[in-house]
C-alpha cells in the first residue's frame, strides 16, 4: 500500500483548541507511503465526506487515515464514505486524536501534537497490513421463538406474526395471559383489562402462523443470530424434546411474586388477613364486593404497605418495583368503591408516579377517595382478637401510628421469573445481581441483549408496568422484523481465522473463547471459526502458542509494526 490519504479533523476545537493540526498534516505528508494529507473542520458532515470521496478518485488513494474522534463514533461512516467512491472500506482506519489524545492533554499542546502525529503514523504503518475484505453473507431463518406468554410475549408473537412470519410462543405455565390474567383492572383505564387481554389472547390463539406451547419450556439452545437450533420440553416429561429452528428469539418470562414468608415482620405468611397486592387484585377480579380472608367478613379498615421488601438492600432487592405507587392508588380507590364506608390507609416512604396523568390518579385516590397516606415505614404487624395491629410511623407529624385494621395489604417486590437465571444461561445472555435479563445498553440498545439475535421484552428485563412492557415488546418485534427484511445476513469480515501450516489443534482457542466459535475439525485436524458467532475479541489469537489463530487486519504484524512507532 503507497498510495495512503491521511484526513485530519478539526472536531471544531475539540482537537484543533489542542493540537496544531495543520503542523502534523504538514508532517504526516512526508512519511513514508502517505501520498495526501489534509485537514478539515468537520470530518463527518457531508462537505468532510465529499473532500474524502475526492481525494480518493483524484490520488488514486488506496488507504485512507481519519485523524478524529474515536472509531466507535464515526468508523461506520468513513467506510461508507470511502465505498462509495470505490475503495474497499476495510482500507480504513480511524486514528484517535481526540479522546485518547487533544482531551487527556488538553494543557500540553506541543505533547499533544507530537503524540497526534507517532498516533497516524503507528495507524499508517497497520494500515498496510490490511486486507480487501468483502461482509460476509449467514443464511436467515425467519422463524421467531417467543419465550413467556405473558402480555409482553403475547404482544411479540402478534406483531411478529401479523407481519407474516411463523412464531412459536412458549409459555412454561399451562395458560396464557402471565399476571395480567390475576388484574381486576389498570389504572387510569380500569375498565377496558379483560376484555382487551381476552381478544389478545383469542388473536394469538386464533393466528394461523402462531403455534403456542404451553406447560413447557426452552431446555435449550444454540447456534447464533439468524440460526438458532432450539429445544422445547413439557414441564412432565423434560425427556421428551422438540427441536425447533428460527432466526431470532425474544426472551419475554415475565416476573416472579415475592414470597410473603419473607416478610415475617409484617406478618406475611403467618396471619391470614395480610395478603400481597395481587392477592387483593386477584379478590377484586373473581367477586363483586371484598371480603378478608380469616372469617369473610367486609374489612371496614385497609392497611397498604408499600415498599413491603422493595429498596431494601439487607433483603438483597435494593430496586424500587416501579409499578406500586399506582397499583396501590388504583387497589384503594376500588377498595372504597367496593366498601363505600370503609378507610384506607397507605404507608409509604415516597410516591413514585412518573407517567402522563399518574400523579392526579394518585392526587385523586387521596381527595376524591378519602385514602389516608402516611409518610413512614411500618415497624411491626401482628394479630390482636379479630384485628391485625399496624404499628408505624408519620414522619410529616412526627408521631407514631397505630391502626387496628381487619386487612393489610403489602406492595411486594417484582422478582425475577423462577428459572430466567438459568434460561439466560442456555441463551447465553446476561443478567443483573437480582436475576433479571441485562440489556446491552440501557439508553442505546434497550431491547437487545449483548448476544445478537435475542431481544428483550417485558418485566423480565426489570420492573415496568403495562404500556411500558407493551412498548418494549412491540421494539422487540421490530428489531426481530428488521432482521427478518433481509434474504440473507450480513456479517463483519473482520473476524478470527486459522493458519493451517501453524496450528496443531490442542484447543488452546477453544478454551479461550467466551463466545464459543472455536472448535477442532477431527478430520483436517485443526482448530476452525464460526464466523457468525466470532465477535472480534481476539482472546483466541493471545491464547495460541504458535500464532496460528489471527484476528483478520489485527495480525501481530500489523500490531507490532504500529507498536514499534510508539515506542
């Protein structure tokens, strides 16, 4: 490679306020193999773009250097760039000059100078190692698999399926509708839950390219985005496995009650008038009225309890569950239209009701309704005759409450689904300390999860109420959707390969690879690539002993070449 266009980038006075950019472009002309050199304001806008498409046809350019930000921001647009202009966009590189250069030595302008400059030539003498390399074309299987049938899932397989590709939904309990199934009714829209969760699920059922499986789940998997090769299990006979190719998955289980035995302090699983919110959901749904538990009579006072567990970092869930403020505004609020001359009581350390309109629902269970919220924790619940005793605290006043209520209802944590531990493990993605499904990015990439392919939908990602769980499963849907768009799948080449002359196959790189794309061919006898599953690490290549294994345009040649500059 001779002929090596060199663009310096201004980044306004991001890196020209540093480095006088003009003396290294000055310099980096006469280095050995760069043929033009220049400097611009804004590499990246259209202008910067168009000076690179020119050079490269005016010079004949076959390499190109972009001194500028970091290669994660605009590595992507410098390659399509210089595509468009004809050259191979793997002959590009970034140099960063500006995070790893003009920032760390902003009060040191000649250092930062002399460093821009060995940084491009270090990047000169790795880019004349680099091979043409052509994207790599995957089959695609475009089939989707739907983990929980839950309302996200639920939400999922419809927009997938109605888009015209076949979906298998499956759910590990014997029905479908997850929790949703136990409301008597969101909030701020009450009325509307059952009939809109029964038309979903006769949609899902109905639906000619949704098949559902219920009582069962995923015992397996493996594969790689666009080429999944599943198994699928009833929960009585685990032996009894179906094997279930698609191209993409969305994780959808969902979330877990918390037991009340772990909250013995409140009485939970020892006295039968204190009961979870769900519980009292659950009454609110099957009878026309409410009645207590321990002898059926109208509970004419009404303890909640909120944070019952939750923000609680001795009881290992330090999280708030995001969705108890509003469930409990909502139960009160039925609770005095059900018991018109009942009172309610709400204990609570803070009100937590961001949304359009939550506030004045919660404003409204307090004025309209009569509900009594006390700031403060509850120190201690126990049974006294035919009343369960409430002792807490008003921290507004100042004084210590005591409530004789005939119920008590607490607003315990959302866990994790039973098992999503151990299904992230065969998806080979990621979780949290508490158990839920960690995405890959929590503002950029929401729905995705770190192993390409598999998205994320719903509670089991973390705590979220109904139209947040359908907005993230409908995203969800539509990155499975923008997969399935393409005839094929488009890989990066810039991937790991093997040296056959230099490899002895003693699975060194095997062990090594945290993405398991390695494994020895026992016929050729040497060690070979998944090139869909190989995500550019190069642990493989540190680990092999002979320098068999190489990360394509990252050989150590190349590295030790540009290493050679710096040093």
């Amino acid at each position: 490679m001779s002929k090596i266009g060199v663009f310096i980038c201004h980044c306004g006075i991001n890196i020209s306020g540093t480095v006088d950019v003009e003396k290294v472009a000055a310099d980096i002309a006469h280095y050995p193999g760069v043929a033009f050199s220049t400097t611009y304001k804004y590499t990246c806008s259209d202008p910067g773009q168009q000076l690179i498409r020119d050079a490269i046809k005016e010079h004949s350019l076959d390499g190109v250097i972009v001194a500028a930000c970091s290669p994660a921001m605009h590595e992507v647009t410098f390659r399509r760039t210089a595509a468009s202009a004809g050259l191979n966009p793997y002959l590009v590189e970034c140099a960063n000059i500006r995070e790893q250069v003009s920032w760390v030595h902003a009060k040191e302008p000649q250092r930062a100078t002399e460093k821009a400059l060995a940084t491009i030539q270090s990047m000169v003498e790795k880019i004349r190692g680099n091979e043409a390399l052509d994207p790599l074309s995957l089959p695609l299987t475009k089939k989707a698999l739907v983990i929980g049938g839950g309302i996200a899932g639920l939400t999922a397989a419809l927009d997938i399926a109605d888009a015209g590709y076949p979906v298998v939904l499956v759910e590990r309990a014997p029905r479908l509708g997850g929790h949703m199934v136990e409301l008597s009714g969101p909030f701020l829209n009450f009325n509307i839950t059952p009939g809109a969760l029964a038309q979903r699920l006769d949609r899902v059922i109905q639906h000619p390219n949704i098949r559902v499986i219920t009582g069962a789940q995923v015992v397996q998997a493996d594969g790689y985005v666009g080429n999944f090769r599943t198994a699928v299990a009833p929960n009585d006979n685990p032996e009894s496995r179906e094997t279930i190719d698609v191209g993409a998955i969305v994780a959808a289980t969902g979330f877990d009650r918390y037991p009340l035995s772990r909250l013995p302090e409140y009485g939970g699983g020892a006295l039968p008038d204190v009961i979870t919110a769900l519980d009292l959901e659950a009454k609110f749904a099957a009878e026309p009225g409410l009645r207590r538990p321990s002898d059926g009579r109208i509970p004419r006072e009404v303890v909640f309890v909120q944070c019952a567990g939750s923000r609680d970092p001795e009881r290992g869930v330090s999280y708030c569950s995001k969705v108890c403020c509003m469930a409990v505004a909502k139960l009160a609020r039925t609770y005095k239209e059900r018991v018109p001359h009942g009172q309610a009581y709400v204990f609570y350390i803070d009100i937590r009701s961001a949304g359009l309109h939550y506030d004045e629902y919660v404003q409204e269970a307090m004025t309209k309704y009569r509900t009594l919220y006390l700031r403060g924790k509850v120190s201690k619940v126990y049974q006294d005759g035919d009343k369960v005793r409430v002792w807490g605290s008003d921290t507004l006043s100042g004084r210590a409450v005591e409530v004789a209520a005939d119920l008590v209802v607490l607003a315990t944590p959302m866990a994790p689904a039973p098992g999503a531990v151990e299904l992230a493990q065969r998806l080979h993605i990621s979780t949290d300390a508490h158990g839920f499904y960690s995405e890959a990015h929590p503002k950029l990439r929401p729905v995705e999860s770190l192993t390409a392919g598999i998205f994320l939908a719903g509670a089991g990602q973390g705590p979220k109420d109904i139209p947040e769980t359908v907005g993230q499963a409908s995203a969800a849907a539509a990155k499975v959707l923008q997969l399935f768009s393409r005839d094929e799948m488009k890989a990066e080449p810039t991937i790991a390969r093997v040296i056959p002359e230099l490899c002895a196959a003693c699975g060194l790189c095997v062990a090594a690879c945290p993405y398991g794309a390695r494994q020895i061919d026992e016929l050729k006898h040497i060690a070979t690539v998944n090139a869909a599953l190989c995500q550019t690490c190069g642990a493989c290549a540190a680990a092999c002993p002979n320098k068999a294994s190489v990360v394509r345009n990252w050989t150590p040649v190349q590295i030790l070449r540009a290493a050679d500059v710096l040093v």
